[in-house]
C-alpha cells in the first residue's frame, strides 16, 4: 500500500470503477472503515468519490476536502443526490465510496425508481456492499433488514466483523459467537456468497482522530504532528493484517 509503511501494494481493482456502499448501524466502525478505503487507493495513486450520505454524523464530509453530501435529509433530496453521484461515477470514470448512513430506507426508496445493481452492471461499475457489524444483537438484525429487502445485494459482499466495539473483557470469539452461527448471517454466506472478514481493534485508534492523520500518512510517519515509533508500527500492522485478511478472502481486488 504505501512506501516505506510496510503494507505491501493495494491491490488492483478487477474492474476499472467500483461503487463501495458502506451500510450497519452507527458505532459499528462503518466511517472509520470507509475512510481506510478511501486513504487505501489514494495511497495507491487512485482518486475516488467520497459521498457522505449519513445526516447525523458527516464523518467522511469533515475528514476529506470535496467530499460531497446531500443538501438536506429530506429523502427527495438524498435520492436527487444519489443519482448525481452515480452520473459522476459514469461520466468521470471513477470510483466512489459511499456512506448511507443507516441505509435500509433510501436503499428501499431508491429501490423503486432504480434497480441500483442491474445499473451499475450495464454501465461497467462494480458494485460492492460493505456491512459493518458489532458484536450486539440489533447489528446483526439491522443487516439482515436490508438483505432480506433485497434492494442492494450485489453479488460482492463484505461483512467486516469490527474488534474496536466489542467491551473490554469480551474476547473475539465469545463476542461474535450469536452472529457467527445466526441462520440469517449463514445463509449470507453461504447461499449469498457473503465473505466475513475480522476488522481487529487499533489501540491508537483515538489518538489518530484526535491528531487529525490519515491511517496512511500515520503509518509512513507523515504529517505536521506524527505518531511515535510505537504507535507509527501500530497502525502499520493494523493495515498490513486488514489487507491480509481481504486478500486471503479473496476480496481486496474488489475495492475501489
């Protein structure tokens, strides 16, 4: 991913432009997942669309200059944004990582004016769906709500169990066991070709938010206040195992 970091080259995406639809309830670690996304193919050399469709938080509008949002959360106006989106990605070429906040009702709304997947196949777009789950029951029912719609359910697939919720105490096995071995998420993946990836806790995490630096540029020991040697190599394992964990998956040339 980046030189000199220790990462090792992203991999290429296997198709030339990829929509990354990040969707979970809040505090399952969705922003800081799709923010990694989007430091990943920068670091690469690859410009990407950031739009943060998520009205409570904004997350990734307050962390990436030009990221665009929708003007209000009155649906209309959330849909109208959408398609602009998707009108970029197609006339620019580019990829695009997007936050639907909760997801499940503009996926639903939009649904019904357009087959959102079907588009994206016509029109040489990869869609992907990234679902970011905490150990707790109602994350695990708020994915499968949007499954079972069937609104957006590409045949790429990532359900990225997140370590950085789960209560101190708890281990990652203990945590996840009810998810793991629920019917909904089995007959994800193995009917639907879902594909589990653990996202695991990054101890430095806060200190990252709090200096303002990029997970790429903390691990190559970049910016105007950089990380300690200690914490530089924290990050930089975090990456390394992320990318480890996606490519024995068989899932980092699905990103953008």
């Amino acid at each position: 991913m980046g030189k000199g970091n220790g990462t090792g080259p992203a991999s290429e995406p296997a198709s030339g432009v990829v929509l990354a639809v990040g969707l979970g309830r809040g505090f399952g670690g969705k922003s800081t997942g799709l923010a990694e996304l989007v430091w990943r193919a920068r670091n690469a050399g690859r410009e990407v669309i950031v739009a943060d469709g998520d009205p409570r938080s904004r997350t990734l509008a307050g962390m990436f200059e030009g990221a665009t949002h929708p003007p209000t959360e009155e649906l209309p106006d959330v849909k109208a944004w959408l398609t602009g989106v998707l009108n970029r990605m197609v006339k620019e070429r580019r990829s695009a990582v997007l936050d639907l906040g909760g997801g499940d009702r503009v996926l639903q709304e939009y649904g019904r004016d357009l087959r959102l997947v079907e588009f994206c196949h016509r029109r040489g777009i990869e869609p992907v769906a990234l679902y970011f789950l905490g150990p707790e029951e109602e994350d695990l029912r708020h994915v499968l709500s949007i499954w079972e719609a069937g609104y957006f359910r590409p045949k790429r697939t990532l359900l990225v169990l997140n370590e950085g919720v789960i209560r101190e105490g708890r281990t990652v096995i203990g945590a996840f066991e009810r998810t793991l071995e629920h019917p909904g998420f089995r007959e994800m993946v193995d009917e639907g070709g879902a594909v589990p990836v653990l996202m695991h806790r990054l101890a430095c995490m806060d200190l990252l938010r709090q200096r303002g630096l990029g997970l790429y540029a903390a691990a190559a020991g970049d910016g105007a206040d950089p990380l300690d040697p200690v914490e530089q190599f924290m990050v930089e394992d975090w990456l390394a195992d992320l990318e480890k964990r996606r490519a024995e998956a068989g899932a980092a040339a699905w990103l953008p």
